[in-house]
C-alpha cells in the first residue's frame, strides 16, 4: 500500500537530506541531491525534493503499517520545518485495485 503527501516549501532539499541523515544511523538509506529513499522496518520511505515543495511516498503492506509509517515520517518532517508552522501533512492513499469495497463505502444494505 502506498501513501503520498507534499510539503510545500522552499527548504524542500534541506528537510529530505536532515531526515535522511537522521535516519542513516539506524536503517539504509540512499540520499541523493533530489532524491532520498529510506528503508524502515515498518515500510519505505521516498522523498523527491524540487524548488516548490518536498513529495513523500510511504509504501507498507498493511494499513495499520501504512498508518504508522506516515505518522513516523510527519512528526519527523513536522520538527524540522518548525519554523514554517508545519503540523502534519496530509496524507492520499493508493488503494490496490479491488480492495476496496464500494458497496460497503455507499451504505449499501445489501453489503451488511
């Protein structure tokens, strides 16, 4: 399962190469210029730097991991962009194809 948000900011570069460098003591990590991947026990983590913003992929194989990954990487973002009164990101997920239940999703009686 995938996750996608976008911090919006011009210190885009800086944030992607503080978490990748925070987290190189403890997981593996390739840092490019504009690119950073993390690997975490919980999941990846995909960062694409460019002058207007920062784009974050999370990618887990449950949601409860998916959840936890984006909470993990928010709060870490959230710190370091301090100063840009950053809270959280929003978060959009990419559900596999078929998984999800529309019938449930309308209210559908038939699907209880």
């Amino acid at each position: 399962m995938d996750s996608h948000a976008r911090l919006t900011t011009d210190r885009a570069a800086r944030y992607m190469a503080q978490l990748g460098k925070h987290w190189s003591h403890k997981f593996p990590v390739l840092l490019g210029e504009a690119d950073c991947e993390i690997d975490l026990p919980i999941g990846r983590c995909v960062m694409r730097a460019d002058r207007e913003g920062l784009d974050v992929t999370a990618t887990a194989d449950t949601p409860e991991g998916l959840s936890k990954l984006e909470d993990v990487i928010a709060s870490h973002l959230a710190r370091f962009a301090f100063h840009e009164g950053v809270a959280t990101l929003s978060w959009t997920r990419a559900w596999p194809a078929g998984s999800i239940d529309l019938s449930r999703m309308r209210g559908d009686a038939s699907a209880r």
